[in-house]
C-alpha cells in the first residue's frame, strides 16, 4: 500500500510539472504587442489604482475582482522591488518602463495565471480521487493539464482561470461537507463560491453544490443552518473581497448593463439549444475528439449512479453553469473553463470503468496495460490538440503581418491599425489608433502619455471593440492614412447583416485601397485572427 501510495503521488507530481510546463511554453506569446484585446485592460485597472492611491477598482463588469486585485498586488511587489534596488527612482518612473516595455509586468502576473491553472489541475486530481478514486483523480488531471483550450487560457490575464480554481475549491469542500457533515467544510465552501462569484458573476452557480451537500444530508434544521451558514459565508468573502461591489453599487449596475449587449462581433448567441451545444458538444469535442466526448458523457452518467456526492454536488453544480451561461446572448470558447475540471472527471470515471471491465471480463491481460491502452486512446486527441494550440500560438497571424509590414512600408509613412502591435512602434512611421468617440488617435503621444481606463471607457462609448468601424462619421478623416493593418474588418463583412453601419465606416475609410496582404489561420499551424493590410491613397 505504501509503495502504490508513492507511485500515485509519483504520477501526480508529474501530471503537475507537465501541466506547469504546457502552461509556461511559449507563455511571452505576443509580447511586447498586446494581441488579447481585453489583457491590457486588466493590466491598465490595477496599475491605475496604484498610482491614483485608490482600493476602487472603479470597473466591475465580470466583476473581476479578485484578478484585479491578485495583480495589483503583483504590481506592487514589482515596483517595489525596482524602488528598493534603486532601479526606478519613482513610481511614475516605474509605469513609464512599464508602458515601455509590457513584459515587465505582464510576465509576472501571466506565470501567476499558469500556476493558477496547475492549481486547478492538482484540485481536479482531488475532486476526481474524492469521488471515485485515485486512478480517476490521475486520469482526470492529466486531461486536464493537456486540455488545449485550458492551457490557452492559462496564459492570458484574465479572470476566468482564477474563477475555475475557486469553484472547484468550493466543490471540493462541499463534498467534504456531505461526507463529514461539518459546519466549518460549509462555511469555507460558502466563502469560496463567494470568492468566485466576485470573480465572474456566473460562478454564483457553484453554490448549488454547498446546497446539494446540505439538502443530501437531511433537509432539517440542521441543514438550515448549514445552508444559512454558507450563505453568511458568500456574502461575507464577497464583501471582503470587493467592497466596492457594495459601495459603488450604480456602477456595478451600469457595467452589467454594459456587458449584458445582445450582439457581439463573431460571437453572437443562437439561443439556449444552440448556445448549449456550442459549449457541451463543439467545444468538447474540439479538445477532447469523440472518444472523450463519448467518454463525458458516459461518465457523466456512471458517476450520477455509483457517487451519491457526486449526484449532489459535481454534476448539479456543472449543469447549473452550463445553463446559466448558454442562456446568455453570447458564446465565447472560455466561458466554458470552469466546467472543463468536471468534464474531465466525468471522462476519467468512465475510462475507469471501462478498463476494469475489460480486465475482469480478459482476466489473461495484464490490467495495467489495459489501463494504459484505454488512457492512452483517450488523452491522445488532446494531447494533439494541445500540440497543435502550441504551434498556432508560436505562428500568430498577427505576428506575420508585422514582420511584412517592417519589410514593406516606408519611412514617413502613416500606419493605422487595430490591434496593438507594440513591436512596431519604433518603426519610422506616424501610428494611429482609433479609439472610439476620438477618432484615430496619434498612438505612441497617447502611450507616452499614460492611459486611464476611465479615458478609454468613455471614448468607446459603449463599444465592446475599439476598432475602426465605430468610428464615428464625423471623425472619419482623423483616420487617413497611408496604410491599414486591420483584425476586423474581415469579421464584420462575414456578419455584414448584423454590422452594416460599422461596415459602412471601413468603406469610408478603406475606398478606394488596396489590400496588399493577408493572413489568415491555419488549424495546427497558424493561429490568430485575419489580418488584411491595405495600401490607401494619399490624402
């Protein structure tokens, strides 16, 4: 038994560095650029509270907190760092090397985020082990750790890593709750759901899990007061984690209502059913092949039958999130994240279960290489998939057009572009961004110069995209330029019907140019959006 307990700990210690190092491959991807068009914006809060002195976020839209808060904190010790050894005299020294040279704080804060995510990884062996053993557990995590679609999302700052990791610990302790019916397991699961619902409102789902643990138990007083206690729980890590969700309650308010728009470019929902199957059949099966998806659901269905807990706790808490979020008006791929440790659970139980039952029925096969061979068919699709994200990551269409665009353009020239592409602002060229209400903008006076969130808040106006088709007519002539690197453009004339009026501003803009190059993705080999550079006319 010591020995066995030494391998699984052996085998887990690996799935961990495998994870770890997927996560930290390639992780400098895009840097200096800023080709997430969200990231920045995480990184700008924080750094912005830091130097206006301030605990208010003044942005809650996901809410986000924690995040903003974790890299707040990771900023700080940054800069404190760089003021103690004297390499920065000042703070405001400290930002303009920031703005500089990004990797200085989005390197930090981008390992923290893969450790998160190995993190997720170690409680998904957990949750797996819990509810059906450990060979689960390993199974489970090492899904996990070479889910390509984890592993992306691992590598960008955002907040949907951090709320995967704290509904899986509010899961966790929620099955300790049913199995041992304590008081202090409901009351840490409860301040966990907390911790995660201030991180993505959609996480409130989890608490389902602290209920089912409870009502499987007995609906009794006691499971009253364990509910009432898990409950003071929520409210009380939410209140510890983002007070300013309580205090400036009107612009949580204004920045749901922000986030809640019923279109969006390329990811514009088709109701519940279709919405559903976008996150339960495409997304899935574009990381996990058919097998694993025959394997989730397979499994889904073994564990509501062999695991009371996990009937009360794993699978009501997954399909209250899967509903939740396929009722929204849109669909983003990770969206899904937060589901992904269950859904590899449910795949390792049932390659258990199918592996045992090989070996009893051909007790002449070695069972451990039955094991082997049925883990093997399974994590295969992911792990190609994984290899296939990792190559598309290290060739970004965004990246071949800027090495073009140094070949290509001319001194003198000026260059309006889309996306943030910081690699190629000491070019000989006048950049311009467009930046909402303001038109297009000289892009490196408004990086010297510091950005506030709130500046780029207004100025958008709403907009989920700074781009050039929300330009408005009025400022059209503040974009004449000699050349367009544009990441849009394409994406809106595939939605011409829902954008007319944004496709209406490129016209303007574009006629009568040229596109003189194009990239676009390649499945396994080339990643990113398409990138269209247009030579225009001399104004």
């Amino acid at each position: 038994m010591i020995a066995e307990g030494r391998t699984r700990t052996t085998a887990l210690v690996l799935i961990l560095l495998i994870a770890l190092a997927l996560r930290l491959n390639n992780i400098t991807f895009g840097l200096p650029s800023l080709w997430d068009p969200d990231e920045p914006i995480f990184m700008l809060i924080p750094l912005n509270m830091i130097t206006d002195r301030t605990l208010d976020p003044g942005w809650f839209g996901h809410p986000g907190s924690t995040t903003i808060y974790l890299i707040g904190l990771i900023d700080a010790a940054v800069a404190g760092f760089g003021l103690a050894i004297g390499r920065y005299p000042d703070i405001a020294s400290f930002t303009r090397a920031a703005v500089e040279n990004p990797a200085l704080l989005f390197m930090p804060v981008r390992v923290v985020m893969a450790l998160i995510g190995v993190g997720t990884v170690w409680l998904t062996y957990s949750v797996g082990r819990r509810l059906q053993g450990p060979m689960t557990g390993l199974v489970a995590a090492l899904l996990l750790a070479i889910n390509a679609l984890h592993i992306a999302w691992s590598q960008v700052i955002r907040t949907d890593i951090n709320a995967s990791l704290l509904m899986m610990a509010c899961i966790a302790f929620s099955i300790r709750a049913y199995d041992r019916g304590r008081l202090r397991d409901f009351v840490i699961a409860g301040g966990f759901a907390g911790l995660a619902t201030v991180t993505k409102w959609p996480a409130i789902t989890v608490f389902v899990a602290v209920l089912g643990a409870s009502v499987a138990r007995g609906f009794d007083r006691r499971g009253l007061a364990n509910i009432g206690a898990a409950g003071a729980a929520l409210i009380g890590a939410m209140s510890v984690a983002s007070p300013f969700i309580f205090i400036d309650w009107r612009t949580v308010l204004a920045n749901l209502n922000g986030e809640a728009r019923p279109f969006h470019l390329a990811h514009t929902g088709a109701g519940f059913l279709s919405n559903l199957q976008f996150y339960a059949i495409f997304e899935i099966r574009s990381t996990m092949g058919w097998v694993g998806f025959a394997a989730v659901v397979a499994g889904a269905v073994l564990l509501a039958r062999q695991s009371r807990a996990a009937r009360w706790t794993l699978i009501p808490a997954t399909a209250a999130f899967l509903a939740l979020i396929s009722a929204q008006h849109l669909v983003w791929s990770r969206w899904v994240l937060p589901a992904l440790p269950a859904i590899c659970i449910f795949a390792a139980a049932s390659a258990e279960a199918l592996w045992r039952t090989i070996s009893r029925r051909m007790p002449r096969l070695n069972p451990a290489v039955v094991a082997a061979a049925v883990t093997a068919g399974l994590i295969i699709p992911s792990l190609l998939g994984s290899v296939d994200q990792a190559i598309e990551r290290a060739n970004d269409t965004r990246g071949q057009a800027a090495r073009w665009a140094e070949a290509h353009i001319p001194p003198g020239s000026t260059v309006v572009i889309e996306h943030l592409e910081l690699s190629l602002r000491h070019q000989p060229w006048k950049f311009l961004f467009p930046v909402g209400r303001a038109g297009c903008i000289d892009g490196l006076n408004a990086l010297s110069g510091g950005i506030h969130y709130q500046q780029v808040e207004q100025l958008r106006g709403g907009s989920p995209i700074v781009d050039l088709g929300n330009i408005p007519a009025d400022r059209v002539k503040s974009c004449h330029a000699d050349f367009a690197i544009l990441t849009y453009y394409d994406l809106y004339k595939a939605e011409a019907d829902h954008f007319p009026k944004e496709l209406g501003i490129y016209h303007a803009i574009l006629a009568p140019g040229k596109t003189v190059a194009l990239f676009a993705p390649r499945p396994g080999r080339v990643g990113g959006p398409i990138v269209r550079i247009v030579a225009l006319p001399q104004h």
